[in-house]
C-alpha cells in the first residue's frame, strides 16, 4: 500500500464517494452488460411450450416458439443461447444413441435457429448423454459404472453432429477425462477448426441441478443414482484448477465453472490462475432460489438477480449463462 499523506479518519472519509449517484456510479470497478450473458433455453418436440413448474417463468420451448426466443435474444443484444432437449421418453436408450441422430431435436433447432438469425447469435450446444439415456447419467454405464473412454467415442459423435448441424460452441459438460482432447480432434477432423469448445470445467457434483433435471426430464431417470464419480465433489479446490489446465491443455478455448454463487472462490481462483475466457453457470437451483423467495416477497426480485450477476463479474466471469438472461437485457436495456 502507497503512504497515504493525511492518514486515517479524519482525513479519510470512505463515504465521500458514496454520498452522491454520480460519484457511485463514477468509482464502480464492475458493470454487468448485456454482452455478458447466455441464456440457457430448454426445447421439447412438439409444437406447444410447456411450463416447468420447479422453475417459474421458464419454458420447455416447442417448436413454434424456438425460434422466436432466439430472435428476441438477437433483439435484445444477447451473444449467445445454449441449448438443452427434453428428449421423448421414447427416445431414451441405454446407449443413448439418439445423442448421434443428426436429425435429433438439437441438431434440427440449430440448423432452424441459424436459419433465421445467422452469424448474429452464438448457439451453444451441451455434449453429454444425460437428454438421451434411460438411466439419466452423462455417460455410459457397464455393470453400474460410467464407461469413460467408450463415452468418449459417442461424445466424438455427438459433437460433430451438432457442429454440422452449424453449433457454434461445443459445451462438454459431461466430466469425462479426456474428452475435450478427443472431441477437438474429432471437430478438426471434420472441417469445424473453427468451432469452440468451452469446456465445463469444474462441475460439481451439486445438489442445485434438480430443477434442471426436472426440465429435460432426467431426475426420473437418475432416480437415486448421482453423478460423484465424475462431477467434483464440493469439498474441493486445488482439484478445479487441475481439471481447468487439463482442459486448456487439451485445447480448450474457454472454461465454465458450475453452480455459480455457491462456488465464487473457485471462479476467482481460475480467473486469477489462468486468465482465459472464464464463463459461470447459475444453475437452475439458484434461479429456482431466487424466483421461490421473491415470490413471497422476502427478496426484491430485480435487485437481488442483479446483485447476484454482478458477483459474478467481480469474482472474474467473462460471461454468465442465466435463466434470467432476457429479463435482465431487458431491464439494462430500459436504464
Ligand atoms: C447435463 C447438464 C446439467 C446441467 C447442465 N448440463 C445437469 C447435470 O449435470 O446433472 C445443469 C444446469 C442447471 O442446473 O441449470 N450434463
């Protein structure tokens, strides 16, 4: 720290500058803008949306709708949308196949939604098995354990059907070891040098996903399985930095961390570590928290959604994928 001349209080007056907007709004070190968010939208096969009760105000989106969300996402300034089917029950195989279809749900929504709106918004496509295996876990499974490098081969697939399908971002979020080597040379393989992958780096294995389950229709499928001998387990931290270089090295070009709020630490440290595009998943749990107490009035909505997007920018996210992501493009763009 500099010698500061005149000393403590008196002299100094930590409230100088917050005693007037201008002057608040002259010192901030962090801003949320509209370029920082990707909105997570969920897709079902049928023409209708349908609601998701255990998260209020999204929407499975059918496929009259897709399209338009999208167009309101370009509207509103928003980068990017990630995409996640609610795949038939019909269609949920112990191998997942449907994961490769090139005519799956996914892959048919990039190809309308790039129709429509082109080069003006990124479409992030999730690479994991969980939409499409009757047991609703990420990967294959043998005599009740998750096959990596076997998973690997359909995660291959998988990405390079949605990258043909014309996914911009390749988004692994399945935590098998080294796939994002393999998927990368799978994407050049195939003439996509130019897709990215942003790699869910540290993912937890967290209990804030159950809405989300409830939204592609997995939790029944998992049952009372669960996802801890391939998520991180909360308790820890180095670990997410190994995961995070081993991804880079791998040839990622952006890393996630998952949740959001309940993992700051994690998201500051892999900022502060490596310096790469840094994006955090505010997860379906956190949304649900957030809408379930200011329905009761216990929180003001608009202001604590906004608070907790900001805390993201301060601890170092580069961008957010929020379920909020269009109410809040639209609240910014009012002010
Ligand atoms: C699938 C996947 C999950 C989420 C994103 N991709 C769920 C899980 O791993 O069980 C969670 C997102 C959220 O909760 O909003 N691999």
């Amino acid at each position: 720290m500099p010698d500061f001349a005149r000393g403590p209080f008196p002299s100094t007056r930590m409230r100088r500058h917050r005693s007037h907007e201008w002057s608040r709004r002259l010192v901030q070190e962090t801003q949320l803008s509209v370029n920082d968010l990707i909105w997570p939208l969920f897709i079902i096969d049928q023409p209708a949306s349908e609601s998701v009760p255990s998260l209020p105000g999204v929407k499975r989106l059918g496929t009259d709708e897709v399209v338009a969300a999208a167009e309101r996402a370009c509207r509103l300034g928003i980068p990017a949308i990630a995409l996640f089917p609610a795949t038939d029950t019909s269609l949920k195989t112990e191998d997942a196949i449907e994961a490769t279809n090139p005519d799956n749900l996914v892959c048919r929504t990039v190809r309308n939604i790039k129709d429509a709106v082109g080069d003006q918004l990124g479409v992030i496509c999730d690479v994991a098995l969980d939409p499409y295996s009757s047991h609703g876990q990420d990967g294959l499974v043998r005599d009740g354990c998750i096959l990596n490098d076997e998973t690997i081969a359909v995660l291959c697939q998988q990405a390079i059907i949605q990258a043909d399908a014309g996914c911009d971002i390749i988004a692994p979020s399945d935590m098998m070891d080294g796939r994002v080597g393999e998927i990368r040379d799978a994407l050049d393989d195939h003439g996509h040098q130019n897709v990215q992958i942003m790699s869910y780096a540290a993912k937890y294995a967290s209990s804030f996903y159950g809405p989300f389950r409830d939204a592609v229709g997995s939790s029944t499928n998992l049952g009372t399985g669960d996802k801890k001998t391939y998520q991180q387990s909360p308790h820890q931290t180095d670990e997410a930095l190994h995961e995070v270089a081993l991804d880079l090295l791998e040839g990622a070009d952006s890393v996630m961390i998952k949740p959001g709020m309940p993992y700051l630490d994690i998201l500051q440290r892999v900022k502060e570590t490596f310096r790469v595009p840094t994006y955090v998943y505010q997860v379906s749990g956190e949304y649900a928290m957030l809408c379930a107490a200011a329905e009761r009035g216990w929180l003001d909505r608009r202001q604590t959604i906004l608070e907790s997007l900001l805390a993201f920018k301060r601890a170092g996210a580069d961008g957010i994928l929020t379920y909020f992501a269009e109410e809040v493009a639209s609240w910014i763009q009012q002010d």
